[in-house]
C-alpha cells in the first residue's frame, strides 16, 4: 500500500485564487481595449463569491478624482462591462 505525503495546507482559498485570476485577467482585457478614458485605472481586487457566480470588481483611477474625471471612468468602465464579462467567462 503506498503512503500519502500529507499536504502543504493551502495559503489561499479556492475564492481568493480565482479572484486573482479574474483580476488579472480584467486588467488585461482593459489594457488590450485601449480606451482612453481608462489608461490610467489599476484593477485592485477581485471579491468572487462562495459559489464563483458574482464577482466585485474593485478598481482605482490614478488622478481621476482630482481632474473631475470619476465620472467619466465610471461610464466607460459600464460601457465595457459586457465585453469584459465575457471573456472572464471564457
């Protein structure tokens, strides 16, 4: 009978890996879009649920606040949600 080698306990649940996972490929994906009005926002963290059905998308956008632009992210962030869902889900 062959011995298990007992298991490193894991640093990070299931959720918070796939929440990186998601945050990184949401960066990338608004990266690759090329829309002006987020050329200066950073996808800070990704809160998936128990279940992987909803994620909350947390963000920051470096001098928006300051310029009066918060706004105007905020919209394109909306307007490229859709786009965005989508390739998360593939």
């Amino acid at each position: 009978m062959a011995r298990r080698r007992p298991s490193a306990p894991r640093q990070f649940s299931r959720t918070d890996r796939i929440g990186e996972l998601v945050r990184e490929i949401v960066a990338s994906e608004l990266e690759r879009i090329g829309d002006e009005r987020l050329e200066m926002v950073t996808i800070t963290a990704v809160n998936v649920d128990g279940a992987l059905e909803t994620a909350d998308v947390f963000y920051s956008a470096l001098g928006a606040e300051e310029e009066g632009r918060s706004d105007e992210v905020a919209e394109a962030l909306e307007e490229r949600r859709w786009k965005v869902q989508q390739v998360v889900n593939r």
